[in-house]
C-alpha cells in the first residue's frame, strides 16, 4: 500500500510517520507532543523545521508547510496553544455549529482559569465550570458542546442573535429546550455574563411551570420507589382532626406526616407568592408535619439528596 506524500518546496516528503494521527484530518496542524507519540524524534523535527517542511505556529504547534492556512486552522491553533482543555466557544463555536447568524470570523476559545493565555488575534475566555459535557468536537475541533455554546452566546451577543441560534438549534434537532435548561440550571450563577439573556428564552419555550405539571412529582415518586422506599401519596390533602383545610401537598406518606414537595417554579418568584408559601408550610408544621422541599436540580443533579433525606426523615419519625 502506498504511502500518502505531502509535497514541499518542490521536496517530497513521506507522510508514513504522521499516518496515526491524521494530521490531514486536523487541517494540517500537529503538536510537538502528537509528532513524538507517533514515533518522530527530536531530532527529525528540527530538521523538517528547518528545511521549511513544519512551520512553528504557535509554541510547540506546527502545520505543515503545504497545507493551506484556514479560519479551521487558526482556530485549531488556538486551542491547541491554550492546552488540552481548551474549547472553541462563543461565536466561533457557533460558526462551528452552523448556527444561523454565525460565520468563520472571530476566533474564541474557553480555557480553565489560570490556565489563560492573551493571543494577538484570539479571544480566550476563562472559565471554572467547563465539565466534560460541554466538551464536544466539530470538524476536527475541540468546541463547547451545542447546550454551552447557546449559554455563552449571551455574554457576548445581542439577545435576537442568542435567540435566532437557539431557535435553529431547535429547528435541526441538535437540542432540545430541557437539556439546554438542564446545563443552564448548573452554571447559572449571580453575575454571570449572559445569564440574563438565556434565561427568557427558556421561559418562553417551556413556560413558568417546569417541568411538565405533574412530571416532577411523578418523577420523584419513582425515584423512591426505586431507592426501596414505599410509594407515596400523590397530590394528598391535609385537614385537621376537624376537618379544616391545611394545605395540598405534591407527594406525602400520610401515616408519619412527611410531605414533600417539588418546587419546578425556578424561573420566577414573587413577593406574593413567596408569602404565600410561607403561610402554607408553617400551617403544615403546626399540624404536626414534616416538609421537605427538592428542586428539579436535585432530582436531575444531585437525586440523591433527596432519597438521603426521605429516608432521614422516616428515621426520625
């Protein structure tokens, strides 16, 4: 089988040493790391430097010679000058993703705090919540998976454009309007650039009332049934002895007077409406009840909080 040739400055040069990384593949670009785990030494490389063969461009990343200088490339470059972890994100992310409004043009990389570099001609951002499920790749790129690239956009866009990628998003079936929730749900934080312009969109796609009326609860149920607990009471009423209306509660075991309830209201809360489920609880615990409150977060995140403290409250009962 014939190897492929990659001709330079009239020279020909065997390709057979770069075959295991698809240097071809990856726009031309390969690093000094890459170009040793494939078996090339020291001392070949400086020499393919300097016959003009590799070019340096950036510190420990090289292209080869005939390959032609692409945005792909320079954005390849830039990530793999900021080190491994490095994404391409924000507006070049969304370029990368097709996202209607969006082209090659500015280069912008996420990179993990501290390890930031300033580029001339790169937009690095820094980041301390970038988890492998915002790590995704498009043409050959490390890129910010499509649920982060719609959340960052915010920080750094108009909130139409935010809204057009997030639509075509949704068009092409590349998300869906729960999972972009669900990631938002997890980075959203008080002054976080961009926040504030995610955050009607997804109200306006899902509504106030998340999840699905009953969902959540139906949710919670079997996640307790599945943790070995008794199934509980859905959408129970509370009297007293009397009689008297106390309050309705999502789920509840009626018998050890343990409610719980599913607060799916994440987007907005009131005065009005915090009053009045202050009033609520403290009418239950009059009662003699026990209320325990979870949010989608928990039961999406972190499920098992919610059976810990379910079954710390059948202990203390």
């Amino acid at each position: 089988m014939s190897h492929p040739m990659i001709e330079i400055h009239g020279m020909r040069l065997l390709a057979e040493n770069y075959l295991s990384i698809h240097a071809c593949d990856r726009h031309g670009v390969v690093t000094r790391n890459q170009l040793l785990d494939a078996g090339v030494s020291e001392r070949t490389m400086y020499r393919r430097i300097e016959e003009g063969a590799l070019v340096v461009a950036a510190p420990e990343v090289y292209r080869f010679a005939g390959a032609p200088v692409t945005w792909h490339q320079r954005v390849l470059v830039a990530c793999l000058t900021e080190g491994d972890p490095a994404l391409a994100s924000h507006r070049t992310a969304a370029a990368l993703w097709g996202l209607d409004g969006f082209r090659p043009g500015i280069v912008e990389v996420t990179a993990p705090r501290w390890l930031r570099r300033p580029r001339p001609a790169v937009c690095v951002h820094e980041s301390t919540d970038l988890g492998a499920c915002d790590r995704s790749e498009r043409s050959a790129i490390p890129t910010t998976s499509i649920e982060r690239t719609l959340i960052d956009l915010g920080a750094v866009v108009h909130r139409h454009k935010v809204e057009q990628a997030f639509d075509d998003a949704l068009r092409r079936q590349l998300t869906t309007s729960e999972a972009v929730r669900d990631r938002f749900i997890q980075v959203a934080r008080r002054g976080r650039r961009g926040v504030g312009v995610l955050r009607p969109l997804l109200e306006k796609r899902l509504g106030d009332s998340q999840p699905p009326t009953g969902e959540f609860e139906r949710r919670v149920g079997r996640l307790l049934v599945r943790a070995g607990l008794r199934t509980p009471t859905f959408e129970h009423v509370v009297c007293t002895p009397s009689g008297v209306f106390v309050a309705r509660v999502d789920l509840a075991y009626p018998d050890l007077r343990i409610a719980i309830e599913c607060d799916s209201d994440q987007w907005r809360s009131g005065r009005q409406r915090r009053q009045a489920d202050l009033d609520r609880q403290n009418r239950l615990v009059l009662a003699g009840w026990t209320i325990l409150r979870f949010t989608w977060e928990d039961l999406i995140h972190r499920p098992e909080i919610i059976i810990g403290r379910v079954t710390a409250a059948f202990a203390a009962r």
